[in-house]
C-alpha cells in the first residue's frame, strides 16, 4: 500500500487515476478491441469490482506520403520541405500568439482551408524559385 503522495505521483506518471488499471498491449488494434471488450466484461462480472471504465479508442486516420525525389529535385524542394507543406495545410503552423480572455497566452493558427486539406495535388509547394509549384 502506497501512501497519498506515491499515488498522487504514480496518477501523474500513469496518467490514470483508477485504483485498479489493466493495460492491453500488442500491434493488432482490431484484436485488442476484443480482448479489451472480454477483460471488461469479466471485471464487470467479478464481484467488488464496481465501476469499469474501458478507454475509448479512436481510428486516426493517416496519410502516406511517396515523394518523387525526382520532380522534387527539379525544383529544388526536399523532402523534408515537402512533408512540412502538407502539414502546414492540414494541421496548420503557429504565426504568433494573442493574450486569452482567460489570461492565458493562445497561439494564431494558420491553416488551410478545411475543403483543401484532402487536395494534396493542387498544394502549392514553396520552392527556390520566384513562385510555388503544384502538382497536377
């Protein structure tokens, strides 16, 4: 048995607050979804058990990016560049930051236009040239 300050500080390592945590590991999200739902279930049905709370686990999606070193080459753009242009548009980058109503310092977000996000062959990429390329 722990005492108050042991398990304040195992919370905040664990990021879990319940006193009893079980963990399902392993590279198959789809097995991992049942064989959470089946150790729910049988801690659901153990008596003195009380409350259980499975972790939602939410599909993200993602995107995979195959550069032609090529045609990026041709204009003098990296790789690197590449994938932080297709971030910038998705996510996008922050510029500065205002003060909150709140008092709290919030960063500017500039991103791209939420019906362009998914056009990956007409995002204009900056090159070393006087103007962006897009592919077509």
């Amino acid at each position: 048995m722990e005492g108050f300050l042991g398990e304040r500080i195992d919370e905040i390592l664990s990021g879990q607050t319940s006193p009893v945590v079980v963990n399902v590991l392993g590279p198959d999200l789809g097995e991992l979804r049942v064989l959470a739902g089946q150790v729910a279930h049988l801690m659901e049905t153990t008596p003195g058990i009380g409350f259980v709370h499975p972790e939602p686990q939410i599909d993200v999606p993602q995107l995979v990016i195959r550069p032609d070193r090529d045609g990026l080459a041709k204009y003098g753009v990296s790789e690197q560049q590449l994938v932080d242009d297709v971030i910038r548009l998705r996510q996008g980058r922050p510029v500065t930051q205002v003060l909150g109503t709140t008092g709290r310092i919030v960063d500017v977000v500039v991103a791209g236009m939420p019906s362009q996000r998914d056009a990956l062959g007409d995002l204009p990429i900056d090159t070393a040239g006087p103007s962006p390329v897009v592919s077509s």
